[in-house]
C-alpha cells in the first residue's frame, strides 16, 4: 500500500512525525511525505523535523503564503502534479489546514482513497475557515480516525456512515508522550529567568483576535490583564506581531513589566515551557490538547471549541473574547480548583492504531 502523508504546517509535523514512526515496521506500507510549503519558516519547519525525528519531505512543493483561495488552488495544482509522478493508494492528511482539504480534493477526484486524523472535530463556527476545512474534509474520506468520542455523533449527524469512522485517540499526544522527557531537560526556563509554575504562556494568532483594531485592542488588554498577575512569555506568531505593530499596539505589550516576547519556539523548548508553566493563555487548538493532556491550566481566549473534551474532562476553559472576563478567570485558574482527567485513548498509541486500521486494509 502506497501512502503519501501530507504536512503544510507546523501543527501537522507533530501529528504526522508519530504515524509515519508507526508505519516503518510494515513492509507492507510504502509512506511517502509531501510538505506543501503552506509555513514556509526555514528555521522553524527544520527544527521541528529535526527534533520530531521527521525524515526529510520527499517532495516539497513551495506553497507560501496567499489568500484562502490562492493557497488551496496552488497546493491543488502542484499536489496533483507531484500524484503524476508518484502515484498513491492512500492520501493522509491531518488536521484541518488549507493543505489538509486542497490535497484531500485531489486525491479524491483522482479515486485515491483519503483518511483523515482528527476527523469529526466541530466548533459550529463556519466563520472559522479550519471548520470549512474540517467539515469538507470529513465527506470525503475514506477513514475518519477521531480523537475523541464526540467526533462520531458529529460525523453521523452529517450523514457519514460509522463503519468509516475509527476511535483512535489523539496523535499530538503521540508525540508530547515521545518527546515529553527530551523536552525536560531544555534549558528554556534558565534562558529566561523563569521558575517552574510562576508563570504563564500566551500565544494568540487568530484573526478574530488581532485583524482589526478593535480586537486587536481587546487583545491587548487581555494580555495585561494576565501579565499583572505573573510574568508572562509571549512567543509572538508573525502575524500577530505584523498585526500589533500595524495597530500601534506592539510596544504597548513589549514594554509591560514582566513580560517577555520571544521568537517562535522549536518543538521542545515551546513544550518544556508549557509543561512548566502554571498559566496557559492561548487561542490555539493543539495548545487545549497539549495542556490538558499536561495538566496545565489552560484559558482559551475564543467563543467556541472545536476540542470540547478539553473543556469537559481537561483543564481547559473557554473563556469567551472579552478582556473583562480575564482577570478573575486567571485567578481562578491559579487558586487550582478545577479538576481535570486525560481523555480516553490520550496515551501515546493513537498512530499505532491507525495504522493497524490501514494495514488490515484491503490493497
């Protein structure tokens, strides 16, 4: 069984590292790894194949940046091309990226059967354009592997058939588990000046947030708001920086006491200081799954989840978009009184059960 895996950004690396492990003992699994280039960071996309122990892409082809329509159209056409040349019998996408619906079309209309991991994941935001993605995605797929239970009633709400739908548990924790103790012994916090659990991580990028003045500035408030109460480390994502500085924002939160921006982080510095942090802040979907599967609180700067285990059995909160709500939700985080357990199936062998679904696979 030829199976191309597709990556196009960096959240996809640390789902698809674990699956493409999880297939090396099967001879009877040719995996092949498209990178479509949709973050085209040099720097970052190395380290993180670096240290997630990725092989290096057998193709890569360039995408960049662009319009949601660009960018699918783009990664459609070359994605297509490069099936010319290395026919498959699987396409793998993961997640919910540009990449992940623009090479699931392809393949799907070129009769080359699609599975999806992380299938089934909703948060009733169509405004969202990852839950676009997410749900076209869904339709046509072969095998859907869902992290969590509530995935099916997702999926058989919109007319899918279970037999297509598979409980695997979640890959990012796959990795987290693999790399947790690798992550450890990062010297970040001693870099930094910080202590274990005094305090927090903020990474907010969604356009919800930063594209227009008036969330921008929401935004930032929020961010003060959680700095007051700890010393704060803020890797900023690009756009977010290009969006603060357009705004007139971004010394405003640069010059707050006690906080830090920083540069993007590598895989396993982000992860030690997540691990050590006793706040995280974030709008981030990986980020819910990553803390709760941690034990870290997590307060999610968004009016919806597309993860709501995290918020049922994790140490999620979603805290909605007002920067009024922030102050005594940090300080209920800290005061610890919210219990929390790791999800079913969030125990590192997530990849080893999709594969054996695909193994015992018809050719």
């Amino acid at each position: 069984m030829r199976v191309t895996c597709i990556v196009g950004a960096r959240p996809n690396f640390m789902k698809v590292a674990p699956i493409l492990a999880a297939m090396r003992p099967f001879d009877t699994i040719a995996a092949r790894l498209v990178h479509t280039g949709q973050h085209y960071d040099e720097r970052m996309s190395t380290l993180f194949f670096r240290e997630l122990g990725l092989p290096q892409p057998d193709a890569y082809l360039g995408v960049g940046s662009g319009s949601h329509a660009v960018q699918t159209a783009r990664v459609m056409e070359l994605f297509d091309a490069d099936l010319d040349q290395h026919p498959a019998d699987v396409v793998l996408v993961v997640g919910d990226v540009n990449s992940t619906i623009a090479c699931a079309l392809v393949a799907a209309k070129r009769n080359i059967r699609v599975a999806h991991v992380e299938a089934g994941l909703r948060s009733r935001d169509r405004q969202m354009p990852e839950e676009v993605n997410r749900i076209l995605t869904d339709q046509i797929s072969d095998w859907l592997f869902t992290s969590e239970r509530s995935a099916l009633d997702n999926l058989v709400a919109e007319g899918i058939e279970p037999a297509r739908v598979h409980f695997v548990g979640n890959v990012m924790i796959d990795t987290l588990v693999t790399h947790r103790a690798a992550a450890a012994a990062r010297p970040v916090l001693a870099t930094l000046g910080l202590a274990p659990k005094q305090y927090a991580i903020i990474t907010l990028h969604r356009p919800s947030n930063v594209d227009t003045l008036e969330a921008a500035a929401n935004t930032v408030q929020a961010i003060e708001a959680v700095a007051a109460r700890l010393p704060t480390v803020i890797p900023f994502h690009p756009r977010t920086s290009s969006k603060l500085q357009q705004f007139g924002l971004l010394e405003r939160v640069t010059s707050l006491p006690g906080v830090q921006v920083v540069e993007p982080q590598g895989y396993l510095d982000f992860l030690c200081l997540m691990d050590h942090a006793a706040l995280v802040f974030t709008d981030s979907g990986g980020i819910q799954e990553e803390t709760t599967a941690l034990g870290v609180p997590c307060l999610t700067f968004r009016d919806s989840t597309e993860r709501p285990i995290t918020v049922t059995e994790g140490t999620n909160v979603l805290l909605g978009t007002s920067a009024a709500a922030v102050p005594a939700a940090v300080d209920a985080a800290l005061q610890g009184r919210r219990g929390a357990r790791i999800p079913e199936y969030w125990d590192g062998r997530a990849s080893e059960r999709i594969v054996a679904v695909l193994a015992g696979a018809p050719a």
